[in-house]
C-alpha cells in the first residue's frame, strides 16, 4: 500500500507535520515541544524515506518514532511537564468552541496512557491491534485503557453536562 510512488517528502511534509503536531498536542506534549519533537522525528525520517513511504503507514511510523522521543526527554527530565493551555486541534463545524474544550479538558485529566490510546482509536481511526503496535503494549492492555477512558470521559464529560 503506502503513498504513491512519486510522493515526494517535500509534498508529503506539510500536512503530515500539522497533523503530528496536533496528535503530539492532544495526547499533552506542550506546543513548543511538540512543534521540536514533529521536526525531530522528520529529521529522522530523511534517511529512511523511501522506505517508509511504502509502509502502510508513514503517519504511524511517524507518531511512533515522535512518541519516542517525548517519552525519553521526559525520562531524561525526570519532571512533570505543565500545559500552558489546552491544544487546539482544528475544530469540526459542528461542535462549538465551548464543547471543544470542555473535551480537551477532560482529555487532559485522563492518565497518559489512556489519553494515547484514545487519541489513537478516536482522532486517527486506528485499529485495538495497531495501537497496540505503535505503542509496544499487549492489545488488552489497550482494550482495558479505552474502556476505563471512555467510563471516565462519560463521567467527566456528564458532569459537566449536569452542571450547567
């Protein structure tokens, strides 16, 4: 499968970028971070590139390699990142503003891991077994962590239905 053959990395990289980027975003890598990770992870990709544009996939070859690379600067940093404000990805036409980030919210306050597999499954349509390839976990695992996401979300997100 992959792109087509003649898809150059100059055609493929703006809208792949955008797209890392927004996925780094919601899954809770600060703006500044993410924008270094996604251009560290296409640094990355140069060299591989004509291989990688055969793979099924070069969007999940990608989030992988950026996912990595958050994962080992915060081990290196042994500290907590804050999010200044919630991301933004782009917003679909029906879903106000407020709604958006009454769900961002939400997703912020899920653990890290539930937060990625929902990214995952919700934002980028991926398959339990793919997710569970990206992120080098079993596919249970990541059965379970959508589940307690979605319990926690239908809460989270009820409440605040509730309270107004």
């Amino acid at each position: 499968m992959g792109l087509e053959s003649d898809v150059g990395l100059a055609d493929y990289y703006p809208l792949a970028f955008r797209r890392l980027v927004g996925t780094l975003r919601v899954m809770g890598v600060p703006g500044p971070d993410a924008a270094e990770i996604a251009q560290e992870a296409f640094v990355r990709l140069i060299p591989r590139w004509d291989r990688v544009r055969t793979y099924e996939s070069p969007d999940g070859w990608l989030r992988t390699v950026a996912w990595r690379i958050w994962l080992n600067r915060r081990r290196g940093d042994r500290r907590l990142t804050v999010m200044e404000e919630p991301p933004e990805p782009p917003p679909p036409e029906h879903v106000s503003r407020a709604d958006r980030l009454t769900l961002l919210a939400a997703l912020e306050d899920l653990p890290q891991g539930h937060r990625e597999v929902v990214v995952l499954h919700y934002l980028h349509d991926l398959p339990v077994g793919r997710i569970a390839t990206e992120l080098g976990i079993a596919e249970g695992t990541v059965k379970s962590r959508l589940s307690r996401a979605r319990s926690a979300l239908a809460t989270a997100l009820t409440l605040e239905v509730d309270d107004v």
